[in-house]
C-alpha cells in the first residue's frame, strides 16, 4: 500500500460478527428442542461464513485502502468506516454517529454473484466483488458528506424526486419551457413541440 498521510477523522472498524457461542445456550442441551438445535446449528455456520468475509476484507486492507482514497476530503467531523453484521442485505450512512457501514452479508451476496472465472472483458472475480463494494462504499460516502456538509437536497432523497426534474417543473410553470407529455421539458420554440 503506497505511505501517503491517512486522514486523522476517519476511523475504521471490521466488528466482529455475533458468535452463538455467547449465547446462553448449550447446543448439546437435551432439553433443547430439535428446531432450536437446528437454529443454533445455522446460526454457528453463518458465523463461520462471516467471519471468513471479516478476516478476507481485513486481509485485503479494503477499508484502509478505501480511507486512503478519502484522505484528501477535509472533514469537519470523524467518519467512521465499518463493518459489521447487520442481518440484512444491506450498507447505510448513519447521521446518529457518522458512520458507513458495510453489512457482512452484502458481501457474502457480492460473493455470490460474482463471476466463478475471469469474463471475456477480463473481469476476475475479485474485480467484480471489489468493484461491487467499492461502487457500495462511494454511494454511501455521498450520503455522508451531504450529510456532513449539510447540502441542500432538492426534493426527497433515494432518487424518488430527481433535482433536474423539480429545476423543469419551475421551468414550466415560469413559461420557459413547456412539457412534452413524456417527462421531459422542452425549450418554448424548440422545434417538435406542439
């Protein structure tokens, strides 16, 4: 990894998925139903599954690599970058404590997904599981430093209401452009336009 300066507000964390283990439960309890045991037995191998991403990321330095790539970003605040079970397909900004958090089990579904040999383009299937969590990782740094920033977002977020759509609709009701049935606004004048 090349020795640039890291930057001294971002925090990274790979936090260590829930080990059955320290549930109060034996699993060789005759008292325990078969359903039970059968839950104790999935809930051990899903461990050992994530656990296997948290040791692969942290072997590969994915975090580290990644808060390199936002050293340049001046933050007024500590943004943490973690991992960390979440039980659900699933990465998110949090604005409670300033933190991405990549799931384990997006992961695991980056995993699944990726190609088993290299493609014809050349894409081996370490490309396509780090580029599906770096593309990830960029989506929720938006989030973040909106958030942080305290830009101002036009309309509601999750691209439900598109900032270009709410600048067309005031171009319309301004009579600079008219609207030409198919979402689009169209300059008053512009040829095609009835």
């Amino acid at each position: 990894m090349p020795d640039l300066p890291g930057n001294p507000n971002i925090i990274i964390d790979y936090v260590e998925p829930v080990d059955p283990r320290r549930l109060d439960f034996d699993p060789e309890d005759p008292k325990l139903s078969a359903d039970t045991k059968e839950k104790l037995k999935k809930m051990m191998a899903n461990y050992e599954a994530l656990m296997g991403v948290r040791e692969r990321l942290m072997e590969s330095r994915l975090l580290e690599r990644y808060a390199l790539f936002l050293s340049a970003v001046k933050l007024p605040t500590t943004l943490r970058l973690r991992t960390k079970q979440c039980d659900e397909l699933n990465a998110f900004y949090s604005r409670v404590d300033t933190s991405i958090t990549l799931c384990y089990e997006y992961v695991v579904a980056f995993e699944a997904r990726a190609p088993k040999e290299t493609t014809p383009q050349g894409i081996t299937k370490e490309d396509a599981i780090v580029g599906s969590i770096i593309s990830t990782l960029l989506h929720e740094t938006g989030h973040a430093l909106f958030s942080i920033y305290r830009v101002p977002i036009l309309g509601r977020g999750g691209g439900r209401r598109r900032p270009d759509r709410r600048l067309r609709d005031a171009a319309i009701r301004e009579g600079r452009c008219a609207d030409d049935n198919q979402g689009r606004g169209v300059e008053v004048g512009q040829p095609g336009l009835e």
